[in-house]
C-alpha cells in the first residue's frame, strides 16, 4: 500500500499540492481524477520520486521515500513499474528489446530466462508475434500494451500509469483498462492510474480519489460517483449529456431497487 | 544577466559531467552502448571525412600553387605549405568544427527527443542513471575514436593534393611527394591528435547536455541542435587558440 500524508509541493509562489492526504491499496485499481491544472500528475511525480515534496510524507508499505537517500530510492525503484503517457518506448530497440530492457539492467538472468520472461510478458498483453517489431512499426494501442509489458517484466509490487488511454479510440481504452485492471489483481499490484477518461473511471474505479485545486475533493468507488452529491466532482465526472443520462438511468435503477 | 544565464549553465553543465562519469549500473550494457556509439557517431562519419578531405587537399594544393608565383621560392613549397596546413589545423581544428555540425546535431536530436518523449524519464524511473547510461559510451567512443579520423582526415587530404597533380599540371607529383616529405616535424602530428581529443569531448559533452536538458516538444528539440552547434564551434576555436598557444609555444 501507497500512504500520502499531508503532501504540500509548491513551484516558485504558487502551491500546486495543498496538503494531500491518500492511500492506494494493493491488488486495487486506484484512479486519481481532476480537472487539467488541478495538480494531479504533480501529486504522481512526487509518488514516483520524480519530485520532492515540501512538506509530507510518501510512504510505500510504511518506507517514507521522502527521507530516502538516493541509494535507498534506486531499491524502491527496482519495484516501480511506470506506463508514460506516450508510452515512452525506447525508439532503438524491438518490441522484445524493450520489454528485456529492465530484466537486462536488473535481473541476473540468463539470456534464455530474460528471452522468456519477455515472451510470457509480450504474450500476456496479447502481442504475440510482434516481438521483432519495432515501436515505429505499431499502433498506439500497441505501444502502450508494449510499456506495460516492459513496466511488469520485473513484477513490480507498484505499477504508475499516467493517462494510459490517451489519444486511443475508445475501444482500444476499454481493453487497455480491462488489461491493466486483470494485471492488478492476478499479481496483486499497487496500481496508481492518472486519467482522465470517464470509461476508466466508472468502469475499473476501485479507489477513486478527486482532486480539485490542489486539495483532495472527494474519494470513492465507481459506484459512489452516480450517487455522490459533490457538485466538483458532477461538474466533472457528467460534464457531457452522455454521461448526465448514464446517471440519471443509474439513480432511477437504484430508486427502483435493481 | 548574459552573465548570471552563462554562469548558471556552466554550473549545469558541471553537475551534468558529475553525474555523466560515475559508474555505469551495468558494465556489459556501457560495451554494448559504447560500440554501437563508435559504429554511430565514428564509422559513419569516414565517408563525410573522406569526402571532405579530398577536395580540402586539392583546393589547399591549388591555392599553394597560385599564391607562390616568386621563381625564388621552389616549387615543392606547395607540397610542403598544403600538409603544415592540413596538420596543423585542417585535421584537427575544421574537421572538428564539421564533426560538431554533424555528430553535435545527431546527439542533440537523439537525447532531445528522449527527454521529450519520456524515454528519459522512463529510465530514471527505473532507477537509471539516464545521464550515464546514455551519455558516458558517447562521450567515451567519440574521444576514443576521433584520432582515427584525424589520422584518415590527415592521409585523405595529403592523397588529394596528390591527385590533382596528377590531374592538372601545377605541379609534377614527384615534387609535390617530395614537399610533404621535406622538413617533416613529428610533433605536429602528435599536436593534432591531442588537439582533437580536446575537440571531441567539448562536441559530444555539450551536443548531450543541450539534448538532455530539452524541454518542450520538436521545435526546442530543433534550437537546442542548434545552440549546441553554436556552443561547440565557439569552444573549440577558443581551445584552439589556447591548446596552439600552450603547445607550440
């Protein structure tokens, strides 16, 4: 488990991060949501060390990261697996290459074990065949199937996803999130997704947390949303007609008691 | 300002060497990346050398010829005048400053559109020091490697001042061959190779920190090539004069 306590991150004279308090469990998919600006991929870069905080404590199973030396912090990283926006593939190296990339920097391996392990990887993200590839050479679901290979080669007891579903159509986001979420808890992950994407949220939600103007608005599960009465998490959750009707059908059913 | 901004990027510049040369995370891997480097940033710059320095000795040649007209300064002066030319600076000085034309911008480019994509951050978050694993076999192969094309750079030119007395008649051949032989003075050899070890760190150190400290997206990935170019081409005329001064004196 991931404990956020009372995270405050300032750049220059604007505080971006007003005193943050959050956990994210294991085995649990836990979604962090907010409007552009609200500071949320702030709060992720300082989850992965990217950034330091002012003031708080980041605690990882209880080791506050935050007081980490450098060399203490490389350990904690050899658990974190991270899935980038643009997927952040290495440009030089195969779609095998890429996932065999931290077994080849960490693991004492041999070539045939590090060859296998990528396979089980590269099959388990239903990518078989593409293992000669070359990250130019495939889709943008593709690419990002491929980094989540490569962020589980090391079985990470962490796993970071920043916008996962960005710029994908929508059932290609529907299967990236059935994935990421199977992936969570088949090996039991911290799974911490940075979205914006309101399938991801109502569809693998587990632990949501809303974060508006840098402070913690509101947190819940998928189903809390339909009935929460936040009116910043509304606004933003059912901004569209769509998702306004989704919720009126789905009070309507629990009136009724379904 | 111009003052704070350059003292405040030379301060960047050091803590980016600190961290370049420290001990690669995995040895194998820094191997690997150097020869990769060397075939990258060496072998595929021969050609780009050879061209050059062909037609940099026939024109070195031909203008030797044209400007000693006196009957009293003898013809093997050409042959002599184009290889102090071609060792002393040509070798050396300009074929670093092209090399930071074409090897500064590659690297600038590659590590600029890792940081821009991610890449970087994807190591460091692996627990990488990206600085390291990526710039250290660069840095390392080109420094390592660079006499090579020095000492092709120095035996291109001499052979194409050789050819165009063989194609036009400036000069006989055995005149010229007789010139680049006489008064020979080893150290001058010697002054280009060290000269250029100077060069090649300057090019591939200040090409990878540019590139490494992009932010933005493909048009500042584009002005940090060109700032590097700048910065490397302005470094090495002022090493040039100040290696030239401590080495020749």
């Amino acid at each position: 488990m991931i404990e956020v306590k009372n995270v405050i991150k300032s750049f220059e004279d604007k505080t971006v991060l007003k005193g943050i308090s959050a956990k994210f469990y294991d085995g649990k998919t836990n979604l962090i949501i907010g409007q552009s600006g609200s500071g949320k991929t702030v709060l992720v870069k300082n989850l992965v060390g990217l950034l330091k905080p002012d003031s708080g404590e980041i605690l990882y199973d209880g080791r506050d990261i935050t007081k980490m030396s450098p060399g203490q912090m490389k350990e904690i990283r050899k658990e974190i697996g991270m899935l980038f926006q643009g997927s952040a593939l290495f440009d030089s190296e195969t779609v095998e290459g890429n996932v065999m990339f931290p077994l080849k920097m960490f693991s004492d391996m041999s070539y045939a074990e590090m060859k296998e392990r990528a396979e089980f990887c590269i099959h388990r993200v239903n990518l078989d065949g593409a293992n000669k590839k070359y990250p130019s050479e495939i889709s943008g679901g593709m690419q990002k199937r491929v980094a989540i290979a490569r962020a589980i080669a090391l079985n990470p007891k962490y796993l970071f996803c920043d916008e996962p579903n960005s710029g994908l159509d929508p059932e290609t986001s529907i299967l990236i999130d059935e994935l990421l979420s199977d992936i969570t808890h088949e090996y039991g992950i911290t799974t911490i997704i940075n979205t914006h994407d309101m399938n991801s949220v109502l569809g693998i939600g587990e632990n949501i947390i809303f974060i508006n103007k840098g402070n913690l608005e509101w947190r819940g599960t998928s189903k809390d949303v339909f009935i929460s009465d936040n009116k910043e998490l509304n606004d933003f959750v059912f901004a569209t007609n769509l998702f306004k009707n989704a919720k009126s059908y789905m009070l309507q059913e629990l009136k009724n008691g379904k | 300002m111009l003052l704070q901004n350059t003292l405040n990027n030379f301060g960047t510049y050091c803590l980016f060497i600190w961290r370049v040369f420290s001990q690669p995370d995995k040895w194998s891997e820094f191997f690997r990346r150097y020869i990769s480097e060397v075939v990258k940033l060496v072998i595929d710059s021969i050609p780009l050398v050879i061209v050059i320095s062909l037609f940099i000795g026939a024109v070195c040649t031909i203008q030797m010829k044209l400007n000693i007209m006196s009957p009293l300064i003898p013809m093997y002066t050409v042959g002599l005048a184009t290889r102090e030319i071609i060792l002393l600076e040509f070798s050396s000085s300009i074929l670093c400053l092209i090399l930071a034309g074409k090897v500064g911008s590659s690297i600038t480019s590659e590590i600029g559109t890792m940081r821009v994509t991610e890449q970087i951050d994807a190591l460091e978050i692996m627990g990488i020091n990206s600085a390291n694993f990526l710039v250290l076999p660069k840095i390392v192969a080109f420094v390592t490697f660079i006499p090579v094309l020095v000492v092709i750079c120095m035996a291109t030119s001499l052979y194409g001042g050789y050819l165009i007395t063989i194609l036009t008649s400036i000069v006989s051949p055995e005149t010229y061959l007789y010139g680049i032989q006489t008064l020979f003075n080893e150290w001058y050899v010697w002054y280009a190779l060290i000269k250029s070890l100077f060069f090649a760190f300057v090019i591939s150190s200040v090409a990878s920190y540019f590139g490494y400290h992009v932010t933005g997206g493909a048009l500042q990935v584009g002005k940090a090539s060109t700032n590097a170019v700048v910065t490397s081409s302005i470094l090495i005329l002022l090493l040039d004069v100040i290696l030239t001064n401590i080495m020749l004196q």
